[in-house]
C-alpha cells in the first residue's frame, strides 16, 4: 500500500513537524498586537500551507510520480499561503451572511493577521489605538466590525492583501507550467484563481 512506503511517511512526519512548529509560533504570538509580516508568513506556511503541500506531495506519489513532488509540493505551499491570506481577509470584510460566521473572529481571539498586520502599520495613531481595543475582546466587548472594515481599507490593506494572495497564486500556477495541458492542470489552476477571489 502506497501509505506504507519510505517517501510518503517522510512526507507525513515532515507535514506533522511544520503542523506543530506553526502551532507552537502562533501560540506563542497570540495577543502580540506588534506582529510582524515575516512571522505571520511563517506561521501560515506551517500551517494551512504545509497540509496543502503534503496533500499535493502525496498526488504526485499516489500516482507514481516521485519526480513530481517538489514541484507540487512548492504549488501546495504558495497555493495554501494565498488561501490563508484571502481568508484572513473575509473575516474582516466578507459579506457574513455568505461566510457562515461571525466576522471579526482574529481579533476577539487576538490573533494578527496580514490584514490587520499592515493596518496598524498604516493607521493613524487614533485608528490604530481603537483597533488595539478591539484586541482580545476588549474585555468581552463586541468587536465594531463595520470600524474595523472601514480603517482596513483606508490604510490600503485590503488592496495590500489581495496583491499578496494573488502574487502567491500567480507563482503557484507558473509551477504547473512544466506539466503537460490536461484537465487536472486546468482544475489546480482555477482552484488557485477561486482561492484568492472567493467570497466565502
């Protein structure tokens, strides 16, 4: 069986290991309103992005493609960082009757995302000093998200994000160049462009 073999338990253990390491970093950051953009991508690529990785990986062994694995691999990263972002950002700015849950969570959780990250960098001093009361639920308080909307977009983060997913998403399809047209090529690559656009 193909989950017996050497390669797919070292994909596995080395899944598991990025898993726990970006646990622990995010757990580490949690109510750190200073975070900054390199440790966020760390933490994401340990995360949602290291599982994409290794299910891509794992493609590319099921079907006896040993060769394939670290170009797919690296589509699964980029792939899965562009994911995170995009959805980092719905939950400050989708429509939450779409989205199927209360916005705004990363913050009551005190959780700084990209979004919110290049927000406090580009605020005013008074925009910034009111996301930083929303932080961790100001003390159970609800979170003003139709405010916090507003300031992400006037400091340009939305903008800022979605260059950043779409850049990801952009290098992660110019790593399905080397594979010959097929519809599984088409299905990976619009999965790329449906990861940054989607609204839920």
């Amino acid at each position: 069986m193909i989950f017996e073999s050497r390669p797919v338990r070292e994909v596995l253990m080395k899944v598991t290991n990025a898993m726990f390491v970006g646990e622990v970093l995010q757990f580490q950051c949690r109510e750190k309103f200073d975070l900054d953009e390199e440790t966020y991508m760390e933490i994401i690529a340990g995360k949602t992005a290291a599982i994409m990785s290794a299910c891509c990986q794992l493609g590319a062994l099921a079907a006896g493609e040993p060769s394939r694995c670290e170009t797919l691999g690296a589509f699964g990263l980029e792939f899965g960082m562009a994911f995170q972002i995009r959805d980092d950002l719905l939950d400050i700015i989708a429509d939450q009757s779409k989205l199927g849950k209360a916005l705004g969570s990363d913050l009551r959780d005190a959780r700084m995302t990209l979004p919110l990250i290049h927000c406090a960098k580009n605020s005013s001093r008074e925009d910034r000093r009111f996301l930083k009361s929303m932080f961790g639920l100001n003390g159970g308080s609800r979170v003003d998200i139709k405010r916090v909307r507003e300031i992400t977009r006037n400091a340009g983060s939305v903008s800022f994000c979605m260059e950043k997913a779409r850049s990801l998403a952009r290098k992660a399809t110019s790593r399905l160049d080397e594979f010959d047209d097929s519809r599984y090529k088409t299905a990976l690559a619009d999965l790329c462009r449906f990861a940054v656009e989607r609204e839920y």
